[in-house]
C-alpha cells in the first residue's frame, strides 16, 4: 500500500498557505498543524505554523517553530525569525520566502 501522509500533508499546507494569504490565521493555524502532524518534517508548513503563531500572538509557538525550522531550513528559520522581529508580514512577503528566495 502506498503511505499518502505526504499528499495529504500537502494539501493541508496547501490549505493553510490559501488561509495565510487570506488573513484568516486561526485556519491556517489548524491547517499547519494538521499538515505536520503528519508529515512533521515539512519545512514549509513549520514556517507556516510560525508566521499564523506571530499573526494570533502567540511568541511561545513561534519559538517552538523557530527551533524547529532551524535544523530544517536554515533560510527560512531566518525568514521566520524576520518577520517575528517585524511583528508582522504580508502576503507578498510569504510567496517570496517560500517560492523565489534561494533556499538551503
């Protein structure tokens, strides 16, 4: 049989990053958290999960993602690390740092 957690964890990711865009963070949380519990090595859904956790205030998970992300991906452990330092981001900011900024 073959193992669709990596689909499946894709299409929440998938999901959340639609939430993201949309400003609605509370689903994209859940759509983040959803991606990586099943597939809990996914770079990008951590990053996800970090830039939802600064959007709802929540510092404590940002830095749980954080510490994660950095033995994943350093780029965007820097990234996230940016935009927590910022205390915010925007849309354009995400689809740069998941899709046109050279990654490690």
């Amino acid at each position: 049989m073959t193992d669709i957690a990596p689909l499946v964890s894709g299409s929440h990711f998938v999901l959340g990053l639609a939430q993201l865009l949309l400003e609605r963070y509370t689903d994209a949380d859940e759509s983040f958290r959803r991606a990586l519990q099943l597939e809990s090595d996914l770079a990008e859904a951590r990053f996800g999960q970090g830039l939802a956790s600064i959007a709802l205030g929540n510092d404590s998970l940002v830095q749980v993602e954080y510490e994660a992300l950095r033995k994943l991906d350093q780029n965007l452990a820097g990234k996230l690390a940016q935009h927590r330092q910022a205390g915010s981001f925007t849309p354009n900011e995400v689809v740069r740092d998941l899709f046109f900024s050279s990654r490690s």
